[in-house]
C-alpha cells in the first residue's frame, strides 16, 4: 500500500485563518502542540468577521449554538457551524465553516476543516479532521496509549511522533462508521470510509473501503 501520511497527501485547506497553520508543518502530528498558540496568535491579529462571545472563544456568521452546548476557549468556530446541545468544547479547538458538533460530542486541542461531521457521542482529541469528514454515532478518536508511551505512526516506517497524546487524523473525505474506535496514531486518507464497529491501528490509504484492520478493499471508480 502507498500509505501517505505528509499534510499535502491528506488535506486541500481552503480556509483563509487555516492556511498558514497548514503551511508550516510537514506532518499532520506536527501542529498539534501549537494549535492553542496559533489561535491566541489569530485572536491577537485580529478576525475580521468573528465576533468574541465569551472569554477566547470566537465565532463567525450564522453559527447556532444551542443553549446547553459548553465552548472554553480559546476557539475559533467557523462560519455556518451547528453546535448542538450538550456539546463540550474544551478549548484549543478551531473549525472552517458548515461544521456540525452534534449532541453530546466532545473536543479538545483539535483542527476541523470545512464541513466536518461530528454529530453524534463522539469523542475528538488531539486530532486533524479534514473537508468533509464524517464520524458516525459513538466513534472516538482515542489519544492515549494504555501505557502512556509516545505515539507511533505506523505507516511506510515509523514515525516517532514524541507526543503522549495524539488522537486520530482524518484526511478529507473520509467517513467513519458508527461505534468505531480509532486507536492513538490511526490516519485515514482521502475519501475512504470505514465500516461501523471496527477498533483501527495505523495507517489506511486513500480510496478504500476499510471493513476490518485486515480486510480492506480499493474503491471501484464509475466508468463515463
């Protein structure tokens, strides 16, 4: 498999406050530390078109929070994002436009592209989601190894990544099932979906179908 895991393999970032971030790393991974930094330095800057609702958090036109949503800051919420109720954002989380953050979700220290899903009991920490992913029902993006060892990537060699906590990147495109677990370290490349109830480890290439850690089959492209 070609298993690609540089920022240029995974992600086309169209956000205008997004695209600097995307530019200074190689490696997906590589952003999460300075994730909190870049938004206090955006903040700082000045967002044309956001408006400060609470102490750090900023959000753009049309958002919709609901009242029993929670956003610490600091965090950027794109224009046209649907947060809804019970909603926990813990801070260090900044989002493009048209998102959803849907009932009884859970983020921290997380990147989210356009018109990213994430609407129901999901958990995203310390992750990268890109343009139009989407987490089924109870799908996590776990950070943190059971014996609290750095992060490998597992992908055409390892990547010592040296951080303790790193969740899930998800390239754009990609769909996650329903009650899926994705271990520390697990990247899914562009447009390849996952069936529901599966617990993944290490590296998926773009185009597929994901039914199991070892069944995995390249997508059919439709002939014109």
């Amino acid at each position: 498999m070609n298993k690609l895991v540089r920022l240029s393999d995974l992600f086309d970032c169209k956000t205008e406050y997004l695209v600097a971030l995307f530019e200074r790393y190689e490696y997906p991974w590589e952003m999460l530390p300075d994730i909190k930094a870049y938004i206090l330095e955006l903040i700082e800057k000045g967002l044309g078109n956001f408006y400060e609702i609470s102490e750090g958090v900023y959000v753009g036109k049309n958002v919709k929070i609901y009242p029993t949503a929670v956003i610490e800051g600091p965090a950027i919420i794109g224009e046209g994002t649907e947060i809804r109720p019970g909603a926990f954002i813990r801070g260090s989380v900044i989002t493009g436009a048209n998102c959803v953050i849907g009932n009884s979700s859970e983020l921290k220290n997380c990147v989210l592209l356009e018109k990213v899903q994430v609407p129901h009991y999901n958990y995203v920490g310390d992750s990268v989601l890109g343009n139009g992913a989407h987490m089924g029902a109870g799908s996590i993006c776990s950070n943190l190894k059971s014996d609290k060892k750095p992060v490998i990537v597992h992908a055409d060699k390892e990547y010592e990544t040296g951080l303790r906590k790193m969740g899930a990147i998800l390239a754009d495109g990609a769909d996650i099932g329903c009650g899926c677990v994705l271990n520390p370290g697990t990247v899914i490349g562009k447009n390849t979906s996952v069936y529901p109830l599966n617990a993944l480890r290490g590296v998926f290439e773009s185009d597929c179908i994901v039914k199991s850690q070892k069944e995995i089959v390249k997508r059919i492209k439709a002939q014109n």
